[in-house]
C-alpha cells in the first residue's frame, strides 16, 4: 500500500494493468500515438528516398537518414518514455519542420536548384502534420506532466488511431507513386521515357522540307524560310497541319546563325501561331542552362518583346517551349519557373507554352502517341488531373490536342471524355476541342463549325470561343473566323462572338479605330456589343488567353 511519504512512480516505472480489455505499455496512450506518428512520417520519407537520389544524391541520403531516425524513436519511445526522449522528438521534428517550410518559401541553399521554392505535395504536407502533431503533443506533454500512472488505452481505440494513420500514409504513398513525386521546387511528372533521348518537335533533323527551309533561313532569313514553308503549305495540306512545329525547327536554326538572341527574336513574324518566336527561345536556354528564375522574369524585356501584347504575349508562350525543353518535360519544373513572372497573365502565357510542348513533344509526325512522358494511354485526362489546380485551367486549354490522337480523332469519343473532366473543366475542354478541330479542318469555317456541334448544348459556344481564335490566329485576320461565328446556331454565339472581341484586342490593343472597324463585323447590334466589350472598347477589360 502506497502511504503519502511514497515516491510516485513516473512513467517509465508504471506496471502494466491486468485487465484484459486495455493495453498500457510503459508510456501509456500517449508514447503509442507518438510512435505511430513518428512511424508513419518515417516511412513517407523512406518511400519518396530513391526520386531524391535521382534528383541529386545528397537529397537522398538525407530522406533515407531522416525517416530511418523517426522509426528508430518510434521504438525508443515506446521503450524508453522518458522527458529527454520526448524532448528529442520534439526538438528533432521541429528542425525537420523548420527545414520543410524553408524549402517551399524561399527554397534549400544547395543541390541543383538552391534558393528555388518547392512544390508542396499532399505526401510532404501530410508528413509535416505527423510532425507537428509530434512538437504540440510533446510541448503540452512537458509544459504539464502527467502526475499519476499512464492511462489506460483501449486496444478498439488504438487500432482505430493506427487503422487512420495507417490509411492516410499508404493512401499518400500510393498516390505520389502513381503521380510521380515533386523535388526540387520543381518536381517531375513524368512516366519513365526508357533512357531514350526525345526532340522538342516532332520534325526529324533530315526531314527534306525542313533542310529545303534551313536552306531559305541561310540565305534570306527567318522571313524567307516562313515565306517558302507557306508556299508549301498552300499546296499540301500536311504541311499545313505540321507548319507550327516546322517553324519552332526553322526558327532553332535560325537562332542558331543570327548573332544574338534579340536579333533572331525581333526578326521572326507570327505566322503560323508564333512558332518562329517559340523556336527562339528553345535556342535562348539552350545556350543558357545556369538560368535562374529571375533571368526568366526578365528575358522578353532583354528579348525586346515588351513593345505590343500579341509580341509579349509569343515570348511569354515562348519561354513555356523552352523551359520544358529545357527541363526535359518534367512538366513541374518549367511551371514552377513560370511562376517566377510578375502577373497572372504573364505566367498564364508561360503555362500554355509549357502544355503546348509537351503536346508536341508526346507525338510523332503522324499525331499518334510516342512513348513520352508526357501522356497515359489508359488516362485521357493526365497531366490535367495529377497537377495544382493553378496549373489546371491552361492545361486542359489544350488537354484535347492529348486526347484526339489517343481516340483516332473521335471527335464524339473526344467531346465524351471533355464532359468528364468535372465540373470546372468541361468548358475549358471544349474550348480545346475548337482549337483542335479548327487544326484538323485545315481552319475551314464551314466544316469547323459543323463538327463544334458535337457533345453538349451547353458547351458547345465554348467549342466555337476555341476554334474562332485558332481561326483567327492562324490566319492573322478576323474574317474567316467572322465567317464561322456568322453560322454558329444562337445559343453558341455570345461565346464566339466575345472570342473575336479577344482577339481583336490581342492584336490591336494599340489601335482603338482599327478595333472598333473590325467588330464591326460581327454584324447584329448585340454581337457587335459583344465584341466591343471583349475588344476593351467600352467595360470591363478582358485578357485574351491561348
């Protein structure tokens, strides 16, 4: 019997309860929780070890000494539950903690990035709660002791605890496994490429009309080759599908032979969607691989390309190219580079540049899929569905220039898989449908309107908003796609309508007469209001994107 003169025992000392409906080993309930927090984080850090070594070997050995010790105080805890163990863990976790805010801030001080901000993941921020559910726990724990034995803990309740903890980390686990896990700030969502080198463009180095169109760039310039690769296209309606990638391999040339990149980018004109300006800045990084990001906030004013939005707006696009080529179309890396631009819309425009190389760059000359890393077979909906919701929106602007091939250029089957993108995305994938169909139809109105009447009603005049601005971008002028919006049925032609006013704005937001002739076009009082407040002639300004 226990008289008041009697040395409590502490929490190492407790005995073990003789009933056989609870569990209480040395430290009770709260040295199991703790342990399996501690074992849960450890094992989040040992699943993501071997992407860390591939990345840089530093970064691994770090991950693999980091979740080895939570483990090993899992056990030490349960053991040994004492105020210097517990005050360890805590101290331990709040370095570990510290270190993982510092990374997504301002970013770590070495490796191949240093002093670039991570992406945070669902499997790191959950490891993170383990971590500071460890710290809060251990500060209460020491700020007020337990002053009689450990209490009791129910096996039912403890299996619960361990049952969630279990699942949220296996969940986690398996999710980063499927979705490729992001390092570095900058991340890789990639599937394995198999150790084969891939192109930007689809266009084979000893193609005979790219070596004809080099030939052009030599002696003429940029200019020269656009012009024959024009002449071309007018003539062979394969070339016209393929002439955007043709131009991002003549304009590498091009970049190759001027005597600066300001030169090769001031010299080229946007025909054929900009890719001459696209091509330019695949040649710029290149030939500058220790960019930072704040070189990448300023090149288009280095470039000269701050003198009209439309030129702004095809370096911005541009950078989008090159970064991911740059980062061999590890999609998070050149996104998170975007990110380093000053406003949204800059940053958008870099985004549609990045969607749109690994477009490319996931097909060959024919369209079918190449073994990339940029697309799933089996998942018509990836990389929209495994990234930020940030990054989602222009995603899937050109989510459809995946899908179409992986479906035979289906256009019913494509219109299926938009209505199942959800509810934010439906829309913006029909609008990818515009575009892309406007591609196919080799920018013919009349057949691109036709097949825009596929799918869903009520995304339809999303599907005409798309295929109006490819239209128009395509041929530099309104009046084709004026043409096509004329014949759009009534409930498809407020959307076709503003997108012109867009596109007008895009190409003349320094011509106010030159924008109110052309929305003059759109004929009916209503449309031509339309298109005047897209076109910022009266309301509320509207940035065009993609």
């Amino acid at each position: 019997m226990q008289t008041a003169e009697s040395p409590r025992r502490t929490e190492s000392q407790a005995p073990a309860s003789s009933k056989g409906s609870s569990w209480r080993p040395r430290g009770g309930a709260f040295a199991v929780q703790l342990a399996v927090l501690s074992a849960a984080a450890g094992a989040i850090h040992l699943s993501v070890a071997a992407p860390h070594f591939d990345y840089f070997w530093l970064h691994g050995t770090f991950f693999v000494a980091l979740g080895l010790a939570q483990v090993a105080w899992a056990g030490l805890v349960l053991a040994a539950p004492t105020k210097l163990v517990y005050a360890a863990g805590a101290l331990g976790n709040g370095l570990i903690i510290g270190t993982w805010v510092l990374s997504r801030t301002a970013g770590v001080p070495f490796g191949p990035e240093p002093w670039v901000p991570e992406h945070i993941g669902v499997i790191d921020a959950m490891a993170t709660a383990f971590e500071v559910l460890i710290v809060g726990a251990v500060f209460f724990r020491l700020r007020k002791p337990q002053t009689g034995p450990p209490r009791e803990l129910s096996f039912g309740r403890l299996a619960a605890f361990g049952a969630i903890v279990l699942a949220l980390t296996a969940g986690g686990i398996v999710k980063d496994g499927l979705t490729g896990h992001v390092h570095g700030g900058l991340g890789e969502l990639s599937l394995s490429a198999g150790g084969h080198a891939h192109s930007g463009s689809p266009i084979p180095a000893d193609d005979p009309l790219l070596l004809e169109l080099e030939g052009a760039v030599r002696d003429g310039g940029a200019i020269a080759g656009m012009d024959l690769l024009e002449e071309r296209a007018a003539g062979d309606e394969n070339v016209q599908r393929l002439a955007h990638q043709y131009v991002h391999s003549l304009a590498r040339f091009h970049y190759d032979i001027s005597p600066d990149a300001a030169t090769a980018f001031t010299t080229c004109d946007e025909r054929f969607e900009g890719g001459c300006y696209h091509g330019v800045l695949q040649g710029y990084f290149d030939d500058n691989p220790g960019f930072t990001g704040p070189d990448v906030a300023n090149i288009c004013g280095e470039l000269g390309a701050e003198a009209n939005l439309d030129l702004k707006w095809q370096c911005l696009h541009g950078l989008g190219h090159g970064l991911t080529l740059n980062f061999d179309h590890n999609l998070l890396r050149p996104l998170r580079y975007c990110d380093f631009l000053a406003v949204e819309w800059d940053q958008r425009a870099c985004y549609g540049g990045v969607f749109m190389e690994n477009v490319i760059w996931s097909q060959n000359v024919k369209g079918d899929q190449a073994t990339g890393e940029g697309v799933i077979e089996e998942d018509l909906h990836y990389p929209c569905n495994a990234i930020d919701d940030k990054y989602a929106t222009d995603c899937w602007l050109m989510q459809t220039s995946t899908i179409l091939p992986l479906v035979n250029w289906d256009f019913e089957a494509a219109f299926a898989s938009c209505d199942e993108a959800g509810k934010a995305y439906v829309a913006l994938c029909y609008d990818s449908m515009g575009r892309d169909i406007a591609g196919y139809t080799v920018h013919d109105p009349a057949t691109t309107g036709s097949h825009c009447l596929g799918g869903q009603k009520a995304f339809q005049g999303s599907c005409f908003s798309g295929a109006a601005k490819q239209i128009v971008d395509y041929y530099g002028g309104t009046d084709e796609a004026f043409q096509m919006c004329a014949s759009a049925p009534e409930h498809a032609l407020q959307l076709c309508y503003q997108a012109m006013g867009e596109m007008i704005y895009f190409y003349w937001s320094d011509d106010q007469a030159r924008r109110k002739q052309e929305c003059l076009k759109s004929g009916d009082k209503e449309w031509v209001r339309i298109c005047e407040y897209a076109a910022q002639l009266r309301g509320v300004r509207v940035i065009p994107i993609e």
